[in-house]
C-alpha cells in the first residue's frame, strides 16, 4: 500500500477545489488523516469545527484580492 503526501506549503492551483461546493480552493486544512480543501467562503464558515483538530491551515485567501480585485 503507497500514500502520497502533499507538502502543505505547495502552492494551491486552479485545478484544487473546494470539497464542499467545488469553487477554486484557497484554504488547505491538513488534518492527521488527510486534508481538507475549501474556498475562502467555506474556509470561514467551518473554522470552528478544524481549528482543534488540523495539523497545518495554508490560507492562501490574500490571492483573492490580488487575482479578482476584492478589497
């Protein structure tokens, strides 16, 4: 049996989506049995419940202004 693990500090890409509505990821929850990824929407609204348990947060959701303007 191989795994693969993904460096939490690799750079997120257009191609990762959000595992709840399938936005481009901008926040990777790495938790002990596996990770999460979430749009910046998502990232917020579940916050509460993988603050406790994540290993590692990479919010990259600073891109958002830079790549769409917001702000």
């Amino acid at each position: 049996m191989s795994t693969t693990t993904i460096e939490p500090s690799q750079p997120l890409t257009v191609a990762d989506r959000c595992d709840r509505c399938g936005a481009q990821a901008y926040v990777r929850v790495v938790l002990p049995v596996g990770e999460l990824l979430f749009c910046g929407h998502h990232a917020r609204a579940h916050a509460d419940a993988y603050s406790g348990v994540a290993t590692h947060v990479q919010d990259e959701t600073d891109r958002l202004h830079a790549e769409h303007g917001a702000g």
